[in-house]
C-alpha cells in the first residue's frame, strides 16, 4: 500500500512539474483550453502559474520521499 502512495505522489508530482514548464513555455493564446489561464489570442507567458505548479510539484515530491523514508517499519506486526 505504501509503494502504491509514493508512486501516485510521484507521478502526481512529475506531472505538475510539467504542467509548470508547458506555462512557462507556452504562450497564453496556445496553451490548450482546460488550463486555467488560457486566453485566445495572448500573446503572454502565466508565469504565475507554471511557478505555483512547479512549487507544488516539488512539495508533492518531497511528500514522496519523506512517505517513502519515514513511513516507519511493517504496520501492525505486533508479536
């Protein structure tokens, strides 16, 4: 169970991440329409937006490692 939460943050984190870079790369007018910020015929950068998601990405990936390095021993393995 522990192995399927750090690969779901991972994943999760990655994506993020790159969700981030396409802000900062794509202009506004191009971004694809489900992003929010998305503005037809922008010719502008949000880079707000790719900073909070690169952020966010990057917590959730330390929230992956600290699940993966401190999620303590076998749970419930009282003898």
């Amino acid at each position: 169970m522990k192995r399927l939460l750090v690969s779901i943050l991972v994943l999760i984190g990655l994506a993020l991440i790159a969700v981030g870079v396409v802000y900062f790369v794509v202009k506004a007018g191009s971004l694809p329409s489900f992003f929010p910020g998305h503005i037809t015929g922008s010719t502008a950068h949000r880079n707000k937006h790719g900073l909070i998601a690169v952020v966010a990405g990057a917590v959730v990936l330390v929230l992956a490692v600290a699940t993966a390095s401190f999620g303590g021993g076998r749970s419930g393995g009282r003898r």
